[in-house]
C-alpha cells in the first residue's frame, strides 16, 4: 500500500512525501503512519491503473 503525504509536519525518521510500499513497511507500517496524521492511503482514481499486488 501506498501512503500520500498529507502533512504540514513530520515523524523523525520519515520522508516528508508520499511513501512508496516498501517505505511504508520499512517505517513501521501503514497503520502508525496513517495514526501520524500525516499519510493517508493513496487510493487509485480514474484513469489511475490499481495495483493489484499491494506494492
């Protein structure tokens, strides 16, 4: 899952920009980072090609 940087600050350790779905697992998982109020879920949108596999 990919996670689109929402923010107006940061957690320590993290980008301060979307997070690809590697990232989000290398920086302790979607739900912490969601919890931050700095990510939410990039949901794809029309015209978008969903990722299937969950990378």
């Amino acid at each position: 899952m990919t996670l689109k940087y929402v923010g107006a600050g940061f957690v320590p350790g993290v980008p301060a920009r979307d997070l690809t779905a590697e990232e989000v697992e290398g920086h302790g998982g979607a739900k912490a980072l969601i919890a931050s109020g700095l990510y939410v879920e990039d949901k794809p949108t029309a015209g978008k090609k969903a990722d299937k596999d969950g990378e």
